[in-house]
C-alpha cells in the first residue's frame, strides 16, 4: 500500500499542485507526511501488538487507513490533505507492521521463506504498477481518483482481515512490555556501532532515493515536456531497474561480500547524482541526462537499501523485531524530510535534487566505510551468507 499510496499520484504532482494553489514544496509536504507517519507507525505499531494481539489492531488499522485516504481524495486544501496523509501514512504503517508479524507468527522455516519472498516481490512489483496505474487515471479521470482506488483496496484489505486472518498471537505469548520494553531494547541496538553504521547506509540510501520521488515529475514534466503518461512509463522502467538490481545482488550473496555490493551501489549513486547537478547548473538538465541518471540511481537503490537493511539484522541478531522496526522507522522519516528540501528550488531546477542525491550517497559511503567498518575479514564476509 505505500507505494501504491504515493506512487500512482506522482505523475499528477503539477495538477495537485495548480487544483490546491500551492507550489512544489506544497505538494512534496505531503510526501513528507505520509512518510512521517509511516515511520511513527511501524515503530508503534509492533510493540503494541506485542502487548494486545495482531487481529483486532491489524482491522482497526487498515479502517483509519481506508478513512484517511477518503479524506486525501475530498481535501479542498493543501492543509487538510497534509493532516489526511499523516493518518493515512501512520495507520499503512502500523498495518504493514502487524501484517508482517502475522506471517512470523503462523510461518516457520521454508514456509516462512517462501511467504517473505512472495511479500518481497510484491513490494517489487508495486512501484511498477503504481506510477502506470496513476497516469491512467489522469488520462480518464482526475487525480483524486487516485485516493478513492486506495480507499477501495483498504476497504478490501479490512474485509480480507475480518473473513481470512485469525488472532495469531495467543493471550500466553503476549508480554506485558509493550512500548516501555521496546524502548529498553531500541538503546541496546542503538548501541551498536555496526547497526548504527548500516543504519546510515540505508537510511541515506532511502533520502537520495526520495529526492528523485519528489521531484523528477516536475524534472521530466514541467522541464522536459514529457506526458504524464511518458513520465509514468519512465518511472515505471526506473522501479524495474531497481527491482532487477535486487535480484541480481540476491543471486551474488554468499558469492560477493555484501559490502562490496553494497559500495558498487553508492558509486553508481554517487555518479548519477554528480552527473545530474553538472547537467541541471551547465546545460539545464536535458531530458536524455536525467533519464539516464535517474535509471542508474534506482538501479542503485536495488543493490544498497536492501543489503544495507540485511547487514542491520544481522548485526542485532538478539532484537531482530526491535532492529527491523527502528530501521523502517529511519528509513520512512528519511523518506518524509527530504521531498519539501528538494523542492526549495521550485519546479523548473534540479539542482536542490541533485545535491540531495550526492549528499545522501556520500553520507551513505560514511555508514559503510567508517561506521560499519568492519574489526576483520572474516566478520566483513559473514554476514553476506544471509542476505
């Protein structure tokens, strides 16, 4: 539902921005609040299915989530929609929490493999889906459409819950912890130096990430002339690329040591980023730059987050829900900060973007290379087993 929630409206960012008067910071807010309430979500929401169960929290979750984005499709302000994508975001977030845990909770070994992979390609095939699915509707109808399909899917979702998904959680595996529990074991893992390396690999990873989220509609658009359509089409193939780079990293584990990989993805960021800010300062970003530079960033991506996210596991092996939630956390408050920075420019610059890229694939390689840096060999390869 994230991608789906933020993508398939993407292409219509000018429209947004012209139907609720406001510019292109106005409209990357809203990225912001989705995300800023994902975040907080998934960092709430675990802990406190811990406490009460999975089903009832899971239900209430995706019915607010459902309201929200009615709320995003009739917003007459760029106020009110802020305030409807913050709830939309923190309900998605606690529901995409507790799901997860339901499937640790009734799956074990192979099964459980099998199950995660199938989430995983979901995922992959979401970012794909969302942008082409958006530009349809733009071509038919209006961009609020957009949030009534998301209403719709979240109607399903709590439909699905309410006939399909039992109580996976018994009253004696509960614990009575809750939040307090998971704030004693969020400073364990925080004390960590080689998290708190990776920790700065993904979530830097996931800022340059966003800044091209946030701002390549307007790059391809308002600069460039391409068609909603177009622009999805590209979006699309970018989302493709990073998914293929995945599966190939995937393929290289237990071959390649994880961080080489990693390392390869931040100097491909790096580049594309760099190739990008000389292009948007000399020669006023043309078209076959920034799709170039934009395909190889998301490609990027592929071989950075979800490593730099497997190494962060591995490195708290005693907290992995603790450690798999403060990362997401990170990650999605990365997500929410960067699109209103990257559109300080307005929407006729790359420059702000292009900075954000370099600047987050730079502080990225500091996660890797000085934070995570491994104490030996032997514990620089381990790890690259299990991604």
């Amino acid at each position: 539902m994230a991608p789906l929630a933020t993508d398939m409206y993407v292409p219509a960012f000018p429209q947004v921005a012209a139907d609720l008067s406001t510019g292109a910071t106005g409209v990357q807010l809203t990225l912001t609040a989705f995300f800023a309430g994902m975040g907080l979500g998934q960092l709430i929401g675990g802990p406190v299915s811990d406490q009460y169960g999975r089903r009832r929290l899971l239900l209430v979750s995706t019915m607010i989530m459902t309201v929200a984005s009615v709320g995003c499709a009739v917003a007459p302000s760029i106020a009110i929609m802020m305030a409807a994508r913050f709830l939309q975001g923190f309900a998605g977030g606690w529901a995409m929490v507790i799901g997860r845990a339901v499937v640790v909770d009734l799956a074990t070994g192979a099964r459980l493999v099998r199950v995660l992979n199938a989430i995983a390609a979901v995922g992959g095939i979401a970012p794909i889906v969302g942008p082409l699915l958006g530009a349809v509707i733009l071509q038919l109808s209006h961009w609020r459409v957009s949030f009534w399909v998301v209403a719709v899917l979240g109607l399903a979702m709590t439909i699905s819950i309410a006939i399909a998904v039992p109580e996976s959680l018994p009253i004696q595996r509960r614990h009575g912890g809750g939040l307090r529990t998971f704030v004693r074991a969020g400073r364990q893992v925080l004390g960590h130096r080689s998290y708190v390396g990776y920790l700065v690999v993904a979530g830097s990873a996931m800022a340059a990430l966003f800044a091209y989220v946030a701002t390549s509609a307007f790059v391809l658009q308002s600069m460039n002339g391409l068609s909603p359509v177009a622009y999805s089409i590209d979006f699309a193939a970018n989302a493709a690329g990073m998914t293929l780079a995945a599966a190939v990293a995937s393929r290289l584990a237990g071959r390649v040591a994880t961080r080489k990989i990693i390392f390869v993805g931040q100097l491909a960021a790096l580049a594309a980023g760099l190739v990008m800010l000389v292009g948007a300062l000399f020669f006023d970003t043309p078209l076959i730059v920034a799709l170039i530079a934009f395909f190889v960033l998301m490609s990027a991506q592929g071989l950075i987050g979800p490593n730099g996210g497997a190494l962060a596991s591995a490195a708290v092996p005693d907290h992995p829900g603790t450690g798999s939630a403060v990362l997401g956390c990170v990650q999605w408050i990365a997500a929410g900060v960067i699109p209103p920075i990257a559109g300080l420019g307005g929407s006729h610059t790359a420059v702000p973007m292009a900075v954000l890229i370099i600047g987050g694939a730079a502080v990225s390689m500091i996660g890797l290379l000085v934070i995570a840096r491994p104490a030996g060999r032997a514990r620089q390869d381990r790890p690259s087993t299990s991604v």
